[in-house]
C-alpha cells in the first residue's frame, strides 16, 4: 500500500483505495481464495483525517472438482489428465497443491496436452475451446476443454535444401525417418542436431528451418529441411576472467577450440566442460558474443568463480566399520594456482592409523601425460574392521603415470614398493598360521599396475548422465616374497530419466590369485563385500567365507546395484544432497569354481548423502531379501567423514 501511495500521513485518495481493494482480490484469487470478501470502512477523525480499515475475510482454497475433456476419441480422459499438473484432489494434494486452480498452470497443462498429441503424428490438433467455472459457493472448480484430436500423418520423405554444408553429415543427424509416425520432438531434435553439426564447421548462427508439405488425402507429410548457413564464424580470442589465484595457462591448456580457427560448438562446449571438470571452480559461465563492427567474428568468454583449493583440515568423523577417526591434513589442490596437488595427511581410527605424502602433476608434458609420487605409512588392525584378529603394518612408495588417449579414454601406469609387517593375534585363524609358516612374517613387495579408464559423466560428484569404466591389473613382479595379481572391472551408469530423476546402474567384479610359489591371493589382500559403500543391509566385509565365525574374505567378489537417483523433497535444487532408492545385491567366493548365483545377498532400500560443510555423509536404511541364519545384518548404516 506504501508503493501506491496509501499510507500514514499521505493525502487520502479515494481512488487509491479501489485499487487496493482490486490488487487484494487478485491476489487471493491467484492463491484459489475466490471466497474472499473485503471490506472497507473510512471513518472520518479531528484535524482532517481519517481512519481506514480493511476487513478480510479469506475464505477456503476452491478445489478443481472436474476436469473434463470434450472431443478426445484416441486417448482416454485418464490418459490425458495423467499428463495435467492441475488435477482432482488426491491424497497427496495437501503438500502439492495440485487441486488448486491457476490460470498459468493450466496454460502449460495445455501446451504438455498438445505437444502429446503432435509427438503421435496428429498434426492439426487444436484446442477449440477452454471454459473456467466456480460454483455458486465459491468452493469448486470446473474445468472444460474442448479439442480437436484430427488425423494421425505419418512422414513421407525428407528432403535438405538450401546450402548445403557436408550433406552426408548432414543426412546423418536426422532423428525421423520416412514411413514413421511424424513427431513434432523428433523433428526439433533433428534441427538442433543439425544446427550443432554446422556450429561444428564454424557455422554459429546458421538457420534450420523446417517446412512441411501435408497430404491430408494420403495422411503423409513430407518434410524439407532448408538450410542457412550464413557466414563462417571464426573466434577472435579466448578471454578468461574471475580466475584470480589459478594462472592463465591452466585453464588455457584445457581448451579444445583454438584463437583464429572456425568456431566449433562441440569444442567451445568441451572446454567448458573440462573446466567443470578441474574441480577449482564453483561455476563456469560461457559467452560468445559478437565482434563489434564484424560478422564472421565472436570471442570465446569463460567466467570462472573460484573455489579454495586448498585447506588445513583437522577433523573427526564416525563411521560404523572405521569407529572415531581423527585426522589431519594440508591439501593444495591447486598449488600456487599451477594445478598441481600437493597434501600432506594423518588420521587415526580403529581400524586404521597412517601418514602419507603426496603430489601429482596432471600436466608433466604439455601433451596432458600426468605424473605423481607417494610415500604412506599405514597400519589396520583388521579385527576392528569386522575381520579375523590380525594386524598389517605397511610402508609403501608409489609413482604413476598417466596418459590420455581421447577426450573420454586414459590409460594409466603405476609401481609401487612396500614393506610389510604382519602380526597374527588369534592363531586358531589356520590361514594366517599358514601362511606365516610359509613365508613369515615380514616381506617386501614390488607391484606394477596397469589401468584404463572411460569417462564421460557429466561430473565427478552427483553426475546425473554419462558413463565411467574403469579396468585395471597388478601384479606383484616375479622373485619377491609374494607373488600374485589382481584385476578389477568397475562400471557405473547414469541414465537421466527426467529432469529431476537419474536411473544409475553400476557393477563391480574383482579377481587374484597367486602364482609362482604362492598358490594363493595373499590372505590380507582378499576381498571383501558388504557394508554401506558396497552391499547395504549387511555388516562391513562380512559376505563370504569365515573361518572361527570371522570373515577371511575370497578371491573373486561380484557386487552390483541399480538406483534411482532423485533430489530430496525438502532441497529439490541443492547440489548438495541426493536421495536414492535402491536393490544392491553381491557376494566374496574363495574361486571363480565356487561363483553361484544363488549365494548373492540382495537388499533394497533408502539412501541419502550430503556433501555437508563437515564432511560427506551418507545415510542408509536396507532391509536383506534373501539372507541366511549366518549373515551379520544392520538396517541402519552410516559413514561420517569419509568419502563416498
């Protein structure tokens, strides 16, 4: 009222008041209320003034009573109103309020409703009319649509036209094809596909326009693609801006499109992507806005916010395998705005106490090979991981290579020495004995590994599209003291299903074994399965064998999981926290000859993490499906100050 000029000590204006009134009204019925009754009493006072008051009286929310749908003969009235955000109410209308009438929600319910009918080929749909009703008592709304459904058409050929640039990749990006149902997404997709594809030869602000040619006799439409190119597009120069600590060159040699070549969709795109990617910035804005004064000319902007890189943590965290942790770090990420990593750490739980130093440089050659070094110190007592009583006390050296082979692929070298200390508390644990009586207590061991990865998520944490494989062999060189290998294939999926929703698939498959005088994978080096990062529902590392009522883990380990990826209901646009619902189901066997399809444990469930300002967590509620009187299970788990 102050913004109109209605307020203490201005002069009255009758005139004003009647807007009020109007803007108040229109409020409330934007918000459903078309009960509301105002009213507005002016009551003269000495020295020429006066007193107003507002009386409101608001009223109930008018629920939608019907939708109905006049003209529809190929779908059904429940088919259609399926795809309404507005409806009748249901049990859940209270918390989402899709009973309630509004003028732009029905707007949109339409443009869904007709978008339907031309993605299934009904090309002269119409909506002929739209009535809005309320009941006598304000209380209820009627909602009458009525349509015209037409003919269903179906594509007859395709044609290019205009000039044509690289036609057979042009011919390729096509999405319909002749002898189909024509849809109108299908279509939009094919001239967005083709609009990327002459971005890609330098053409960024070519035309693709679409027109059909409709035989209302045959039922058949045919489609021509015209095509305009306009001028080549070439890039002035690439400008960075917002990088305030990270030097220029690190954001440069991420760079996919080149100052004074064609401008390329894909590779402007790419290097935003690989600057997402780097983790130093909290976002990355792109601009290509045109050369004053030309046009075949644009500059490449990318804005960056940056993020500290680099921190001095001391931190305590809980996990139910791992007990208290207590740790302490210094990590550069982003070292003196190089790129490079550098950290030094220390932590201290029940289960594990280590040190480690280490450094990487993802560019050692201008080419993209990355190099690094570590030294670590680390000692488990197996016991309080839910293992046999034994404890490991390892010094290890590592160096690795890595190289790249496309956008997507990387293979990886590595080798690594290490010392290790091995103390058996309970000797009624036979394969300790054993093997201690074998080869002692304390051996060195020189490892070479080998691994390739595929990635083309999105992102690295919370990625809702893409896919990362990840392949990998050690083996410990012939003539040390032990002699084995390992190899591992690891897979996860995302499949975005909506904007919201992300179908993620992921697997895991391990297997060593010994060779030489080891006849077998070196007990403390088997795997294990179960727990919250691998099969929720059961205690950590207790699938598989046991010995003495202890796990001892196996050679082999199949794990998988299908999840259904969504944000919560309570921070639907955090980036933060990501809820799931789940089947995990995996298992450890002593030999690929023991694998059995029936002896996998499944579990299904809730699961929630959040990236919170003290650390990771992740929450878990897992019921077993199929597990057997010997299986350790917990509904509740969770972790605390360690990665997920």
């Amino acid at each position: 009222m102050k913004n109109v000029g209605l307020a203490e000590g201005r002069v009255f204006n009758r005139s004003l008041l009647d807007k009020v009134e109007q803007e108040l009204r229109r409020q409330y019925f934007s918000n459903g209320k078309y009960g509301v009754k105002l009213k507005t009493t002016v009551s003269p006072l000495e020295r020429n003034r006066v007193s107003v008051a507002l009386k409101v009286s608001e009223g109930k929310i008018a629920k939608i009573r019907e939708i109905n749908l006049i003209g529809n003969k190929v779908f059904t009235d429940k088919e259609l109103t399926k795809l309404f955000t507005l409806s009748t109410p249901t049990m859940f209308s209270t918390y989402s309020g899709n009973d309630q009438y509004s003028k732009q929600k029905l707007a949109a319910d339409l443009e869904v409703l007709r978008s339907h009918y031309l993605n299934r080929g009904y090309l002269n749909f119409k909506i002929k009319s739209t009535q809005v009703s309320i009941s006598a008592d304000k209380k209820f709304i009627f909602i009458s649509i009525n349509i015209d459904e037409g003919d269903q058409f179906k594509i007859k050929e395709l044609k290019l036209a205009g000039q044509l640039i690289v036609p057979d990749e042009l011919v390729k990006q096509f999405t319909v094809y002749s002898g189909e149902i024509f849809s109108q997404k299908s279509v939009a997709r094919t001239v967005n596909k083709i609009s990327d594809r002459l971005g890609d030869e330098g053409y960024a602000f070519a035309n693709v326009n679409t027109v059909p040619s409709i035989d209302k006799d045959n039922k058949q439409v045919s489609l021509t693609f015209f095509i305009d190119p306009g001028k080549r597009v070439y890039v002035r120069r690439i400008n960075m801006s917002g990088n305030i600590k990270t030097s220029d060159e690190v954001l440069r040699r991420e760079m996919r499109q080149m100052e004074g070549g064609w401008f390329s969709t894909k590779n402007v795109n790419r290097s935003k992507t690989r600057l997402d990617r780097l983790g130093y910035f909290e976002d990355v804005n792109l601009e290509t806005p045109v050369v004053p004064g030309s046009t075949d000319q644009v500059d490449v902007n990318y804005k960056v916010t940056e993020r500290p890189s680099g921190n001095f943590l001391a931190s305590i965290g809980y996990s139910q395998s791992g007990g208290v942790i207590l740790s302490g770090s210094i990590n550069q990420d982003n070292f003196l705005g190089s790129g490079k990593r550098v950290g030094i750490s220390a932590n201290n739980s029940d289960v594990n106490t280590g040190y480690s130093i280490s450094y990487h440089n993802p560019y050692y050659t201008v080419d993209g090979v990355s190099r690094g070094f570590a030294l670590s110190s680390q000692e488990t007592d197996a016991a309080e991981a839910n293992l046999a009583d034994y404890i490991t006390d390892v010094d290890q050296i590592s160096m690795t290579y890595g190289i790249p082979v496309n956008e997507s692929d990387r293979i990886n070298f590595s080798m690594s020495y290490a010392l290790t200390d091995l103390t058996v508390i309970d000797t009624s644990f036979q394969p300790a004995v054993d093997f201690t009586n074998k080869f002692g207590d304390s051996f060195d061991t020189l490892t070479l590994g080998v691994g390739w990865s595929h990635d083309t998520r999105n992102r690295a944490i919370f990625a809702t599209r893409g896919i990362l494989h990840n392949l990998s062999a050690e083996v410990a060189v012939p003539g040390q003291d032990l002699e084995y290998y390992k190899l591992s294939y690891r897979q996860r999926r995302y499949i975005p299903l909506t904007k919201k929703l992300t179908l993620l698939m992921r697997g895991e498959i391990a297997y060593g074994d010994g060779y030489g005088d080891s006849d077998d994978l070196p007990f403390f080096e088997n795997f294990f399965a179960g727990g919250i990062k691998s099969v929720r529902g059961y205690r950590d590392n207790s699938l598989g064998a046991q010995s003495g009522g202890e796990p001892v883990g196996g050679n082999l380990k199949t794990v998988g999981a299908i999840e259904l990826l969504f944000p919560p209901p309570f921070a639907s646009d955090s980036k933060s926290v990501r809820m799931s619902a789940f089947f995990d189901a995996g298992y450890v066997f002593d030999s690929i000859d023991d694998f059995s399809i029936k002896q996998l444990r499944g579990s299904a469930g809730l699961s929630l993490s959040w990236l919170s300002p003290v650390g990771p967590l992740v929450f878990s509620l897992a019921t077993p499906v199929n597990d057997r009187a010997i299986d350790d299970t917990q509904t509740f788990q969770f972790s605390l100050g360690s990665s997920f």
